[in-house]
C-alpha cells in the first residue's frame, strides 16, 4: 500500500465512522409556540426544511406593511440547541432580525402601527447546531467526505459536521390579531459551500439568510 495512502486511512476510518453515525435532528411542532394547535406535518415540503405549517386563504402579497416583532429565543424543554451557548443564541436572534427585516423591506414597508394590510411577524429561534471546526471544512475534500458532501448537495441535505438553524415563522393580521400563516423550518447551507463551513455559526448564520430569502419569496 502506498505509503501516503496509508497515513491517510486513519482519517477515512474516522470520517465513515463519524458520518455514519451523523444524525440530523428533525424539528417538532415545539409546545410552547402560540400556533402549535394549528400547525400540521407539512405534506408538501419533499425537503424536510419545512416540516410543519399552516395556512389560509389570505394571499400574503395583498398585504403592504408589516410589523416585525423582536425574534424570541425558544426556552421550552423541547428547544433543539446543540453546542451552542447563551451568548450564541443571543448573537443568533439579533442577526434573524436584521436578515429578515432587510429583505421583508424590499417588498413592504417596515411599521409600528397595527393598520389596515399590516401583517405582525412573530419570529422564534427553536434550535441551531454548531459546526465542527476542521471536519466540517476538510470533509469538503476528503476520499469520503467529499463524495458523500456532493450527494447531499444534489439531494438539497445537510452536509457532515455542518451546523444548522431551526425556528418559528407566525404571521398574524396586525389589525385583527388573526393568525395567516404559520411554519416551523431548519435551514443550512449547500453542504459545498466552503465558507460556510469555516466558523462554528457560520452555517447557522447562512441557513438564517436562507430563511430571510425563502420567506420574502411567499409575498411575490
């Protein structure tokens, strides 16, 4: 066997090992939502990045104003936080409101009044997974993971040792307090997506602004 083959078997080992043992951590119609009682197994959702949703007959894009309510951090018993520390979960939220309100403002306008075709946005940070800094990068490259990073991106799945993001989405019709629209989702970035996978909140961070992009599609 070569010789470099040979210094580099340990490694496969350990990759196989650790990615057949990678299980990704599902979502749930978490207790402590206000819209838990409506929110249903999304059957429409092929991806898993959308688990469980509601809806009506309001068409979102006949709405022009909404208010943007401070994302919350889940502290309910089911909350799906993996390696990550309070500080992280703060960091985590103040970014979701700043994504989020930067894109909802391309297509309505950003109010504190509860008017007529004002939406009230509720956002909640359930659970985020951190990246295993190193792995997650050289995965990208490697006789396993590399192969099995690019099978993951082709499927639209979450790529070794890569973090992720989970949390509510509630819309609400500001004027009536009347719940439009609601879903949980878990997002992360393409498992090639290099320079998400450099810091620990990297793919989390992403995984956020893909929520941001995803939720401001539903309004054109």
């Amino acid at each position: 066997m070569h010789s470099s083959l040979k210094m580099q078997l340990p490694l496969v080992l350990v990759l196989c090992g650790a990615i057949a043992g990678c299980a990704t951590t599902q979502p749930v119609p978490y207790g402590g939502l206000a819209s838990v009682e409506q929110l249903r197994p999304n059957a429409g959702d092929k991806t898993g990045r959308v688990p469980y949703s509601y809806s009506t007959a309001v068409t979102l894009r006949d709405y022009s104003s909404i208010i943007i309510d401070p994302v919350q951090v889940y502290r309910g018993q089911d909350s799906q936080f993996e390696e990550v520390t309070d500080d992280e979960k703060a960091m985590l939220a103040a970014y979701m409101q700043g994504e989020f309100e930067s894109r909802l403002r391309n297509r309505l306008r950003i109010s504190r009044d509860a008017g007529w075709k004002t939406l009230r946005l509720k956002l909640t940070l359930t659970g985020a997974k951190s990246s295993t800094r190193f792995l997650s990068t050289v995965s990208r490259f490697d006789l396993v993971g590399g192969p099995y990073n690019l099978v993951q991106s082709i499927r639209g799945k979450e790529g070794a040792f890569t973090g992720s993001v989970s949390y509510a989405v509630e819309l609400y019709d500001a004027s009536t307090n009347l719940l439009v629209s609601a879903y949980i989702a878990k997002q992360y970035p393409s498992p090639m997506n290099i320079s998400a996978s450099l810091g620990t909140m990297d793919a989390s961070k992403a995984g956020i602004r893909n929520g941001a992009d995803e939720l401001l599609a539903a309004f054109n």
